[in-house]
C-alpha cells in the first residue's frame, strides 16, 4: 500500500518518506506531561477548553515528584525530549520545575508551551526564564485567539528575553485555512522579529471549544492513506493518557488507554504505548484497513459523513465509537497482524520493540503464526532497516 502525500500538520510542508519517517519517529523518544487545565486565558479555540476556574485540575505536587523520581529510568529506556503543556503550564510552577529539573539533570531536552502571559517586563520575563533553568525549548503561542487576553508585545518580549538567555523560542501561531487578513498582520509581526524557520503554524483546529468551525473536506479517498502523526504519549495532570496532543488530547473515550501513570511504572506504560496493535497500525499504515474493517462489519463509508482532509479530524470519528474501538483494536492484535505491523515499525521507524515484544510472546506460547520465521529472523536481527530486506510490502 503506498502512502499519500503527507503535509506537515504545522509548517504546511510536503513531507519526502525520510522526513515523514523522521516526524513519526518523534513518539518514540519524546513524551509529554499535560500538567493543568488552569490557564488565565480563555481562547475561543482551545482545544482542551482550559480557563482560569480549573485550578482542580492541577497535577498534585507529589505526583509531579512521583513522575521526577522515574526519570533517569525514562532516559535509560529511550525518551529524550520531555514536553509541558495545559492549559498554561506555568501556573502549576512547582511541578514544572520538578519535573524540568529532573529531566534536564537525567540528560533529557525539555519544553514548555505557554501563552506568556508573564511576559509583562523583560525584567519579569527574565527571572521567569532564570527559574527554570531545565527548560531549553520555549513554545510561545500567539494567534488572533489569545490576542484579546495577550497583548502580542508579551509574545515579542517573550522570545526575545528567551533567546537572549540561550534559549530556543518557537512561535506558535495558529491560524484559519485559508488565513485571514489579521493572521497575516499577525505572520508579518513575528517576522519583524523572528526567523520564519522559528514560526510554528497549525491550522486551528475543530476541537475542544472551537468544534463548530468547519473541516475542510477531501474530495478523494486519499486520507485513508496518511498515517497518524502523534508526537507521542500524554500524561495528564490526572494521571490518565493520551495518545497524543492533537484531536484526542482530552477526549476519555479511545481505545488507547494504559491504565493510571501514577501507579504505574512510565516505562512500562510508554513500551505498551508503542506496541500498541492499533496505534502503531496507524502510524505506519494509516487508516485504509481500519477503514475496510469496518465496512467488513457492514459500516459504509457514506455513513460517516464527509471525508475530512486532515486524518486528525478523522480519527475521532472513528475511535471515539465504542463499538468500533472495540471491534477494530481486537482485529488489530491478531498475532498475523501484530507481527506485520512489527515488521513495518522496525523497518520504517526504526522501532524494533513492537516486533521484539510480539515474537517473544508467540514464542514462550510456542505458537504457529504464518510469517514467523521472517519476523523472528528480523526481531534478533536489531533495529537496522538497511541490513535486511524490507520484509513486507512497501506502505
Ligand atoms: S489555547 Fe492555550 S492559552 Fe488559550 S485557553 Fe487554551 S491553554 Fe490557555
Ligand atoms: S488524532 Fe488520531 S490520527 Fe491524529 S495524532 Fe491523534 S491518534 Fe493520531
């Protein structure tokens, strides 16, 4: 099966397969603490709808101290990038510094996305910077949504203060497709201080509060084609999962699900997450089998509505369906499937921990699967794509 054109959900970009590859391969090494829906803006986009009355949503202390304890563990399993979101992820300052500082001390690179909204000063926006010394990567939000709560000189004062200090400022702008005249005015305001390289732009999404705006509709079938792109698992302030920050970043009914991180190993939680039949099935092969699944089951694709263009507003269509979770993530743990899309995430992503997993327990189970050999010749053979055939059909 080969794959549509795939464009980069931020910057707009038609991926080459390499850097699609590299994109997904994102997951596998980067995770991402959702610390409150607390946040003293209230955008009419939001996709997790936070505001100022959620301050109970704030992840306890002492399970922040819980997730800081795991992670020199986490940085020996693999995860190098440690991401901070909300709502506003400073509000919940104590656990953000624990958590930075520990992911920094155990090697890893941390993030945070805010609105900067505690950028009223460069002098107030520098002792902000200076208290979290574990945070390299400074995501800065400005669209025309915050403009009414965040006046844009915070955003300017933001970046600067942070670059000035060594740090690595991204603009993220998010705007509507196509974009109007002020996200233009807004585009030209960051370029008058910022590289275009450090803007990062996202199509508003119909989410959270902004799920009436309209989705733009594909006129072919080529989204069942595209594969999901998450950056990788969420941890929320509530201890619950995500399996990734776009169209299901607060949604409960998936069929992602890991049980609580905080009683948990994350570990063990993020080895299951990239295992996972159904959401690995979709990082490599995209929804095309997902899709004629269920029309095996007697759903018609004309009974969904639209095709939407993006696979991100398609997704929850689909998986937020109980039955259909149910009846799809059972169809992807055959062991014939399990094994076959091992052998893609090893091949294409460089992931061999699927298929290592998958033939380690078919084994102990000494069972019979079509395609064994290959998949055991492959699971002991390392994480190589180049020294080895590529075992299946191309995507
Ligand atoms: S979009 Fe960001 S800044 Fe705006 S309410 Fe949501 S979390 Fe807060
Ligand atoms: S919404 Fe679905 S397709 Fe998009 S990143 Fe999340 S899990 Fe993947």
């Amino acid at each position: 099966m080969t794959q549509a054109a795939v464009i980069e959900p931020r910057s707009g970009v038609l991926l080459t397969e390499r850097q699609l590859a590299s994109l997904q391969s994102a997951a596998a090494i980067h995770l991402t603490f959702n610390l409150t829906l607390a946040c003293p803006l209230k955008c009419a986009h939001c996709i997790v709808e936070a505001g100022p009355g959620l301050r109970h949503t704030t992840m306890p202390v002492d399970v922040a101290r819980h997730y800081a304890g795991q992670m020199p563990d986490l940085y020996e399993y693999g995860i190098r990038l440690v991401s901070f979101t909300g709502g506003e992820p400073l509000l919940a300052r104590e656990q953000l510094e624990i958590l930075s500082a520990a992911a920094a001390a155990a090697g890893m690179t941390c993030g945070v996305v805010t609105a900067a909204h505690w950028a009223v000063s460069e002098h107030v926006a520098a002792r902000v910077l200076d208290g979290l010394p574990g945070i390299q990567i400074w995501d800065i939000s400005i669209d025309a949504y915050h403009e009414p709560y965040v006046g844009i000189e915070r955003v300017r004062t933001a970046y600067q203060t942070a670059k000035a200090r060594g740090r690595e400022a991204v603009l993220r702008f998010a705007h509507h497709e196509p974009m109007t005249e002020r996200d233009r005015e807004l585009k030209a305001f960051m370029l008058s201080f910022a590289e275009e390289s450090e803007i990062c732009a996202q199509k508003v999404r119909s989410v959270g509060r902004a799920s009436d705006l309209p989705i733009l509709n594909s006129t072919d079938d080529s989204t069942f084609a595209k594969p999901c792109l998450t950056k990788g698992l969420v941890i929320r302030y509530d201890g619950s999962m995500a399996p990734c920050c776009i169209s299901l970043v607060e949604e409960r009914r998936h069929p992602f699900q890991f049980g609580d991180a905080r009683s948990r190993p994350l570990t063990e939680i993020h080895a299951d997450y990239m295992a996972h039949p159904l959401l690995q099935m979709l990082r490599v092969i995209g929804f095309g089998p997902v899709m004629q699944w269920l029309e095996e089951a007697g759903v018609s694709r004309e009974s969904l509505g639209p095709m939407p263009e993006d696979v991100c507003d398609f997704c929850p269509k689909i998986v937020t369906n109980p039955q259909w979770a149910e009846y799809l993530a059972q169809r992807a743990s055959s062991p014939e499937n399990r094994l076959k899309v091992g052998i893609l995430a090893r091949n294409f992503l460089n992931e061999p921990g699927m298929l290592q997993r998958a033939v380690k327990e078919f084994q102990d189970q000494g069972k019979q699967i079509e395609g064994f050999e290959l998949a055991a010749r492959l699971a002991n053979h390392g994480a190589d794509p180049a020294e080895e055939d590529r075992g299946c059909a191309s995507r």
